[in-house]
C-alpha cells in the first residue's frame, strides 16, 4: 500500500508541475537544462568556468537527469530522476514494512511532498531531501556512509551541513562522521582545482552572502508588509542576476549585513546546547532529531533567503522522530504538513499575487513563517529539556557469613 501511494503521490505531483501557475517547474527548464547542456556540450561548466551559486556538485545530478530527456523532454526527464532517488530512499526506509515506526514516516513524507507540491520536486532541494533521509538513517549503523551521504548532499545544497553538525554532535563515532565528510570535501576540492577551477571553488559562498532580502524570507516581513501597505519607500523586485524577487526599504542594507553574522551566532548558539547535553550524557535517540531540526530551521528562519523548497529541510530531521518515537513526534510532523501545506497556497499558486503585495498571499506567507519560527522554539525548548543522564547506584551484595 506504501508503495502505491508513493506512485499516486509523485504521478500527482509530476501534473500539478504542468498545471500550476507561476511556473513551479521554472527553475528546471529556465536554468538546470540549460547548465547541463553546456556542460555536455563543453560550452561552459557552471562553478567551475563560471561563477555560480551552488556548490560544484549540484552540477552533477542536473546532468544525470538529461539521461532520461529523451523521453519526454528535460522537465519530465527532471520528474523521473527525482523520483528514482526517492525511491531508493524511501525503499531504505520502508525496508520490509514490519516497522510502525518506519510506515507512519513513510506516510508522513509522502503527506509532504503532495502538500508542498511541486516545488519540492523540480528543484535541486529534490535531490538533497533523500539523500539527507538516507543519511541520517545510516548515522548510527553504518556513520561513514551516513556522513559521506550527508556531506554530497552538502556539495549540492550547503544546508544538509546543519545535519552533519548535529551528527557531529550526537553520534558516538565523531570520527567517522568528520572523517566522511572530509574525504567527500577532499574529493570535490581536488577535483574542482584540477578541472581548472580554484577561482570559482568557494564561489557559492560569496554570492549567498552578497544577496539581498529574497520576498519570502522571515525577515522579510517588515518590508513585505510596508509594500501591502502602501508606504512609500518599500516595494518588491526582481533581481536580474539571482533571478529572486527581493524587497527593498528603510535600513535594508543594515539588515542585509547583519543577517549573516547573525545566523552564524544562532547556529552556535544552538549547536552550543547540543554540545552541552550531549556533554552531559544525553544520546542520539534524544539528542539527534531535535537538534537536528533546531539547525535546520537556524537555517531557514534566521536567512536573508526564503524560497519555497527549503521546507524540505525539515522532512530528515521530522522523519528521523517519527521512527524513533512517533508518539512525541506526532504534532510537530502534523504541524510540518501544515507548512507544507501553506507553502504551496502561497507558491505557486498564489505567488502572483504576493508580488503584487496583495494581503491575503502576504497573511498566508508570514503565517508560514511563524509556524517555522513555533516548530524551531519547540526543538530548542526539547533539547534544552533533555534529562542529565544521572549515574546508576550499583549496591554491593550482601556478604554471607
């Protein structure tokens, strides 16, 4: 039955990218094919010819996927790729289906991906997702494959790097975390500075810090709101080289220059209180979701970027709960479903809409944005609240005459 829904949920989703205003499917045919096609065709190779926003490796499953073109077309060769890779995903965490635990976190990623829609499919985030799921369920088991998951992930889309730094954190195996993750950064870094780009290696980094206020980003709302509003000075738009629709207003370069320094410290900040329970006995059974979800959501709340598929972000960290205690992990995956949920009002298929600084559009946005900002106090306040492993009074036998 899992196995059905799944084809009943990515069917779904492939058609409502075709269906769906404001292009859900944009970014696939507007840029992935068209790096691709360079790439093969030797013209140009993004990241490392040519300054790019994405880590080098993100180039190699836009590349994979014009294996499949000739079947309907990139979009759809797009569709099928992805879905191998959550297949294979989600094929490990089915397993032979005798799990609860595992069944009720299948479900709840396929709820996910039909609510979020198809942003969640038809983009690079669509990659990053399984292989963070899978990651994260080999952590424990098998933490050099884990890591070396997580850490390709990274080199695709920098956020599953919260993930590695929770597992730095919760695992036992430190080591064998670290030491995946820095044979796959070895790997990429050599290979990017022999094919000739040592220039552009770190160049995703400087870009990303570069941009400005992207529309859907939480701290975006001031703006947003001063342009619903109608005061002069504020307005949404559109920024030629980053292809985001960004707000502009009073003081939005201070904010645009304190927003980094200021995810930096939230995510030590977080990462400090990870570190200080696990020093105090907790495990990774405790330890590892919450904390994991806490990173995340640093990542997503405290950005200058708020585009629809970092929601996707919270499906390993949500997922990984689920399987260990569903009955604890039960609301905040609800609560998830109804970002999901929200996210897909607002894009695609109201977006028009909220650039347009319409109210309703910007209400539905900024109530997604709150509920982010509920699920990540919720995820600190659980890792703040977990129990100090105490020692275990052991009483000597009584002696025998």
């Amino acid at each position: 039955m899992l196995w059905i829904a799944f084809a009943i949920v990515h069917i779904a989703v492939w058609a409502l990218g075709f269906v769906l205003p404001n292009q859900p499917m944009g970014d696939v045919h507007n840029v992935y094919e068209p790096w691709s096609t360079w790439a093969i065709d030797g013209d140009a190779i993004v990241g490392i010819t040519e300054p790019w926003i994405y880590p080098q490796l993100a180039l190699v499953p836009l590349v994979l996927a014009q294996g499949f073109a000739w079947i309907a077309g990139y979009e759809v060769a797009w569709a099928i790729f992805i879905t191998i890779c959550d297949a294979l995903a989600f094929g490990m965490l089915v397993g032979t289906g005798r799990s609860t635990g595992r069944n009720a976190a299948a479900g709840f990623w396929l709820a996910f991906i039909l609510l979020l829609g198809p942003v969640g499919m038809y983009r690079l985030d669509g990659v990053t997702a399984p292989l963070a799921i899978a990651g994260c369920l080999w952590l424990v088991g098998r933490p050099w494959l884990g890591s070396i998951l997580l850490a390709v992930a990274t080199w695709i889309k920098v956020w599953p790097a919260a993930l590695i730094a929770a597992a730095v954190i919760a695992v036992r195996r430190r080591l064998a975390v670290v030491g995946g993750a820095l044979i796959v950064s070895a790997a990429t870094l050599i290979a990017v500075v022999a094919a000739g780009g040592g220039a552009t290696v770190f160049g995703f980094i400087t870009d990303q810090t570069d941009r400005g206020l992207q529309v859907e980003a939480p701290v975006s709302a001031y703006y947003l709101w001063r342009a619903v509003a109608g005061i002069r000075g504020s307005f949404i738009y559109y920024d030629d080289d980053l292809l985001t629709f960004q707000v502009s207003g009073p003081e939005v370069d201070a904010v645009i220059a304190v927003m980094t320094p200021l995810l930096f410290a939230a995510v030590l900040g977080v990462a400090a209180l990870g570190a200080y329970r696990a020093w105090h006995g907790a495990g990774f059974v405790r330890l590892f979701p919450p904390l994991a979800l806490a990173l995340v959501l640093v990542f997503i709340v405290f950005n200058k970027v708020g585009s629809p598929q970092y929601m996707t972000w919270i499906i390993p960290p949500l997922l990984v709960g689920l399987v260990i205690d569903r009955a604890r992990w039960r609301r905040p995956a609800a609560l998830g479903l109804i970002i999901a949920l929200v996210t897909q009002a607002v894009y695609p298929i109201m977006y028009y809409g909220l650039l347009g600084a319409h109210p309703l559009p910007a209400a539905l946005l900024t109530l997604r944005n709150v509920l982010a900002v509920v699920l990540l106090v919720w995820a600190i306040v659980r890792v703040a609240r977990i129990p100090r492993r105490t020692a275990t009074l052991v009483h000597p036998a009584p002696v025998r005459p």
